[in-house]
C-alpha cells in the first residue's frame, strides 16, 4: 500500500445470508479507503445504490494528500448520482443507501485517519482487547436510546431498529459524521452493514478480533458467525488492520543492548 505509507492489512467478506434474494451490500477496500453501503429499495434497486456509492468512494482511491473535504464532496457526488439514476429507471424510484468507513487522510501533514457515516452500518475500532464503536448510528431505535426511552438490549428487538434516519439518496445530501484522529500501530477497525451487529453481539466481535486471526480470516469468521445466528441480512465485513510492527522497522541485525558480548 505504498500510496499510503502505511503497511495495511486488509480482509474482505460478504454473503447474501439464509433469508435474502439478492445481496444488496456493496464493499470497497484499496487504496486507503474502505467503505461499506448498505442499499435499500426493491427489486434490487438497493444495490444500485450502494454500488454507486462505493464505486464514487473507491475513485478517491490512493489519491495523494487526500483531504477529509474530498471524502465529503464524494459523498455529494455518490448522492447526486443514485437521484439521477433513479430519475431515469422508474423501478429505482426511493433507492437509497447506508455509508460507513475509515480512510487514510491527510491532516496537518501526516496520514490520519477519517471516518465517515450516514445511517446504521458501523465501523468499529479494536486495540489491545479493547472494541470501540466509532460510528454513532443514524437510526429511530438510536434516537430512542439517546432520549432515554429505551434501553441499547430493547433496541435489537424494537420494530423501528432497521429505519434509518439519514442515508444517500434523498434530495439533500444529510449532514455526514466524521471523526479524524492518528494512526496508532496495533489496531484493527471493522467496517461492516448491519447484517453483522443484528447478528452479532459486541462480545463476540471482541472475541473473534481477539483471537489471532489475520484480516481476511478474521473478515470471513465475523461474516460466517452472522449466517450461522440466523443470516437474516446480507452481511458485509471489512477488517483493516495496522500491524504493532512493520515489517519495514524491523532490523535483523540488531540486538538488545547487553545482549551482545
Ligand atoms: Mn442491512
């Protein structure tokens, strides 16, 4: 990943899951940026939606001095084009589309990371044991946890939990959240739809990201979990990992100090 500077490793996995017909999920992941749609619309409309947009996303890919400004007029961009295509093909009236993921940026001239979201798909940050979720979900059940009214444990079960309350593919591009902070060597984030998190409980996210798996291994285990609790979603999984020590730091010939005679 040599456009980055940073040595990535990166995994990738989808399934349709046990209940749909087509895989509306669409992933991109190379060049520094990752990102995950979730579409929505019938008669595989959704998955124009989310095609377009990681197809915009994945334009930005390895483009020196990206700018967290880049990732968001993209999103304008991705917006502009599912109403245009939806304008032309009646069967695509409505489409629309999560986004979620991390990319490399430049900030203050050195590579930060930008993570950026508009509706439920998720990234989350892992290191040293402990998952964080970055990205705040865009979503009824989220609004209702915030008030107070119900409980995160009532929210997996609530009839509202799978509206989203912002997406791509309305009229005015929403207001997109973004968080921009440093790399930090040992972490991994997981960029991934809602086909994952309704399926999986953050114990055993934690738990599978814990247990020494490369990124692909780990990409594809997350991904056969949630089939195996039920598959009710298609499921989409990013794992972008920067290794505790590249390889490039390491010298064969050096030795710890007193350990030489
Ligand atoms: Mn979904």
């Amino acid at each position: 990943m040599s456009t980055t500077g940073l040595d990535l490793r990166v995994g990738v996995a989808t399934d349709v899951g046990r209940v749909r017909e087509h895989n509306e999920d669409a992933a991109f992941a190379d060049g520094g940026v990752f990102v995950v749609a979730d579409g929505m619309g019938g008669h595989a409309a959704g998955e124009i939606a989310s095609g377009l947009t990681v197809g915009a996303l994945g334009e930005l890919a390895g483009r020196e001095d990206l700018r967290l400004a880049d990732i968001v007029g993209q999103l304008d961009v991705a917006n502009r084009r599912i109403l245009r295509s939806a304008a032309k093909n009646p069967g695509q009236t409505g489409m629309a589309t999560t986004v979620t993921g991390v990319a490399l940026v430049s900030a203050g001239g050195s590579p930060h990371w930008a993570v950026l979201n508009l509706g439920d798909s998720r990234v989350y940050r892992y290191i040293e044991g402990t998952l964080t979720q970055v990205t705040v979900d865009h979503s009824e059940v989220q609004e209702l946890v915030d008030a107070g009214f119900i409980t995160p444990a009532e929210a997996l079960r609530h009839p509202l939990r799978h509206t989203v309350t912002r997406s791509l593919g309305r009229e005015i591009l929403p207001q997109v959240d973004t968080w921009v902070f440093p790399p930090c060597p040992g972490e991994r984030f997981v960029v991934c739809s809602d086909g994952l998190t309704n399926e999986v409980g953050d114990d055993e996210i934690r738990a599978i990201l814990g247990a020494g798996l490369d990124a692909q291994a780990c990409a594809q285990t997350l991904v056969e979990r949630a089939v195996d609790n039920g598959g009710r979603d298609n499921v989409t999984v990013i794992v972008v990992e920067l290794p505790a020590y590249p390889a490039a730091e390491v010298d064969e010939d050096t030795v710890p100090r007193g350990g030489a005679s």
